[in-house]
C-alpha cells in the first residue's frame, strides 16, 4: 500500500477516512509488479490492476501493429469491445474490490 504516495500523490481519501480501500485500491502497486514481471503478485495484489496492465501491455503491442503493419484499429477493437466485456469487467473491478477489503482488513 502506498506505491502511489511514492510517486508525489495523496494518500487514499477513502483510505483516510473509512479505513476501508477505494475501488481502485493496489492498481499503481500492481501496475508496478506487472511492469516488473511478477505478475502473479500483481494479480494476488489486485486481480483487476492485474487486467489493467495487461490490457496496458497489449495496447502498446497494438499500436505498434498499427503504427508498423498499417493495421485498422476498427479490426483490433472490434471483436473484443463489446457489450459483455464491458459489464465483465465492471464486475471484475467490483470483485476485485471485495477481494482487496479482505487484504487490507484481514476478514476472512
């Protein structure tokens, strides 16, 4: 906790005040591991900061497809922005959370 802090930002206001993680609680650490390679830290810290990077990654990956190749962006986007992945990771940002409050409190 605090790897945002590191960087010059404020501590979580909701950290400071219910002593309970935001929704976006451990994506800058789990960015970070990721960016390291530890990704099964990365997803063990926060599993919807783990898809973050990863999405990060092969967005990188995707513009160097086009940027290079000349490769649509409708082709790369298309088949995988749709309706349903969007609420799946709606849901895996709301899970994510949950399992985060269990880190951070140690209920269970």
């Amino acid at each position: 906790m605090g790897t945002h802090e590191q960087l010059g930002l404020q501590p979580c206001g909701m950290m400071v005040v219910f002593g309970l993680p935001c929704p976006t609680c451990g994506y800058t650490t789990s960015f970070a591991m990721f960016a390291r390679g530890r990704w099964l830290a990365s997803f063990w810290n926060q599993p919807a900061g783990f898809f973050g990077a990863l999405i990060a990654a092969m967005t990188a990956w995707g513009g160097v497809c086009v940027a290079v190749w000349g490769w649509r962006v409708e082709g790369l986007l298309g088949r995988w922005f749709t309706g349903r992945v969007v609420v799946g990771l709606a849901g895996l940002v709301v899970v994510a959370w949950g399992w985060k409050m269990v880190l951070v409190r140690g209920w269970g």
